[in-house]
C-alpha cells in the first residue's frame, strides 16, 4: 500500500483549514507528496527519513533549512508497516497533539479506502466469472471456469435457479446474502441462487411492485436455465400472461413456439383476422379460449359475453380453419400455429418500435 499524492494533499487542504500550522506528508522514500507550502513538494524531507527507518514518532527542534522545519514527525502505518510520513511545522509541544490525531484519521482513512478497493476487485473479479459462468456451455468440461469458482469459493456442482428481473431501479432491489446478482442488460437484473425460499422472496417482492420476472429450473447448466428465465418473460409477454412466472408452467409452450411445426397456410389465416373487425373479434375469444385452457365458461367470463356466444364464435374459428376444436391433433395443430402467429406478432411490433 503506497501513499497516493492526491489523497495526501486532500487531507493536507481540509487540515489545514482548521489548523495555523503547515503540515507536510511524505512518502516511503521520505520525499514530500503533499504540502501547504507547495514549493516544498517533492522535496526530500531529511526528518522523515529517520522516521522511516526507525518507525517511531520525533520531534525536530533545529531547523534543516529546505530539508526540514521545527516541528514533529510522525509515521503513518498501514499493515504493521511505515508507508509514509506525517510533519507538522511549529513548536514541537504544541503540534505533537494534532499530528497524533492527523496520524490516527488518516490510517483510518487509508484503511477504508483499502478495503473498498479490495471490495470492488472482488466484485470486478466475480462479475467477470459470472458472465463467463453464463455463457458456458459445458460447466463440467471447462477446466478455467473451475479453477476461477475454486479461487471464489463457488461449488459449481450445486443445482440453482436463474432469474431474470425487469427493473429501472437495481439499487432498490434487494439481494439476500449468498446469491449471486449482475445486470444482464440496462433493464435485467440476473439473479443467481440455490434456495428455494429465496426463489419465492424474489417473487413476492416483483409481485409487490408489479415487476416482470422470469424463474428458470434449477440446473447446474447456467446458460440454460439463463436462457429458460429470458424465455419465460419473453412468452409471458407474447401471450400477455399475468400468472406465470416459472419456466416449468410454459416450457412445452416455448418448445412448440421454437419449432418448425407451423404452416404457412394457417399463419396467413391467422393474418388475415387482423383486417376486419370480426376477424379481430374470434382471435380475441381464440386468446381467452387457450388461456381458459378451453374452459367456456371461463372464457365468456373473461370475455363478459353469454356462453352461447363464445360458442358461436369458437364453431366460427372451427369453420374458419377448418379444424375440429374438439379433435385433439386439430387443437394442438391449431395452437401451435397460433403460437408462431403470436410471435411473429410480437417480433413485427417489436422491429417497429
């Protein structure tokens, strides 16, 4: 640890704001870093040099003209050792007191400094292993990334959850010990943890103020279960769903919209719903209708329309695609195509804003 000269010169100023005595720092070398009389910077300073060597506080009663002034010198220690100097010019009776008290605030200072520093190393440090931890395909093959979990103290074999929040304010957001957080984008807060509580803290507290959140399976695959919390939020948006928030309740639904089981001849269908009023009208009752999951009850609760008219309108969709909702392969041929029209919704609109 080594004295830095704008530090010292900083306190030197505040001091000597207060006090009617000019005060001088000095580094490990004995030479002046920081000064009231700036002329005397980087000048060596005979007095400390003893100082130094013999680590012990003295006073300097003659004067050594530009090499040293009446006064007392005292070092100033940091790890059990002298890393500089602290002088106080004036009668050595008088200024011994405040050099002592100058000694002590800027050890403390010196140590606080220290051990921020240390502090955002360590942050720097994980923040780095956490991307490369994130983007990791195979965790159990990578040699590097175990050695840097190893020098972190991180069981890498230990199952967790990734969870992806959405907040302009991260500072307000609390993180429980333990866990392990960065900013994946300006808006997404990465949270990474092996507690299940912990899991349904986060929750309630997005629950709370209205966050979106996405909660991936636990998995000792980070990326992958990044990439299901991502998915999770992205098809919560897609499909405008205000109840789900792990990936396990829409997990086929993301491998069905991610596959290539959509047609050409039903996408255009869906498209051409959008022109006209009744078109817009039977996509409405077909979004309650899966949401309900084809309850119809539910749906014309949802829609606050009678049940017969939900029913007209559903045997309106069968017609119109030619499909039997009652038939299971018609349903799931229908809904997943209805997922790829979503998406590609979603991405239109997207590109457009």
């Amino acid at each position: 640890m080594k004295l830095d000269p704008n530090l010292a010169q900083s306190i030197v100023n505040k001091m000597m704001e207060n006090i009617p005595y000019n005060i001088n720092m000095m580094n490990e070398h004995g030479y002046i870093i920081a000064s009231g009389d700036k002329k005397r910077i980087n000048t060596l300073h005979l007095g400390a040099i003893d100082i130094i060597k013999s680590g012990k506080t003295k006073p300097l009663i003659e004067s050594l003209g530009k090499f040293g002034q009446p006064g007392v010198n005292i070092p100033i220690e940091f790890d059990h050792k002298t890393i500089g100097v602290i002088g106080i010019t004036g009668d050595p009776k008088k200024v011994t007191p405040l050099a002592s008290l100058l000694k002590v605030s800027t050890e403390l200072l010196i140590s606080q400094l220290n051990s921020t520093k240390i502090k955002n190393q360590h942050k720097e440090t994980l923040n780095h292993f956490l991307y490369q931890w994130i983007e990791t395909d195979d965790v159990a093959e990578n040699e590097e990334l175990k050695i840097r979990a190893r020098d972190l103290n991180i069981d890498l074999s230990i199952p967790r959850v990734a969870i992806i929040v959405e907040t302009k304010d991260f500072n307000n957001f609390k993180i429980i010990d333990g866990d392990f957080s960065f900013r994946k984008t300006a808006q997404q807060l990465l949270i990474i943890t092996k507690n299940n509580a912990n899991v349904s803290t986060y929750l309630a507290a997005c629950q709370k103020s209205s966050l979106p959140i996405g909660i991936s399976d636990k998995s000792t695959e980070l990326k992958m279960a990044v990439l299901q919390a991502i998915n999770c939020l992205e098809i919560c948006r897609i499909l405008n769903l205000n109840d789900v928030f792990y990936y396990q309740q829409i997990s086929f639904t993301d491998q069905l919209m991610r596959s290539s089981l959509s047609s050409k001849k039903y996408l255009g269908a869906f498209k051409s719903l959008l022109k006209t009023n009744s078109g817009l009208e039977l996509l409405e009752t077909l979004d309650y209708y899966f949401k309900s999951n084809g309850n119809v009850t539910k749906t014309s609760t949802e829609l606050k329309v009678h049940r017969n008219t939900t029913n007209y309108r559903l045997n309106n969709i069968s017609e119109y695609f030619n499909l039997d909702l009652h038939n299971l392969t018609d349903m799931i041929q229908l809904y997943t195509n209805y997922l790829h029209f979503k998406k590609e919704l979603y991405d239109h609109q997207s590109a457009s804003n």
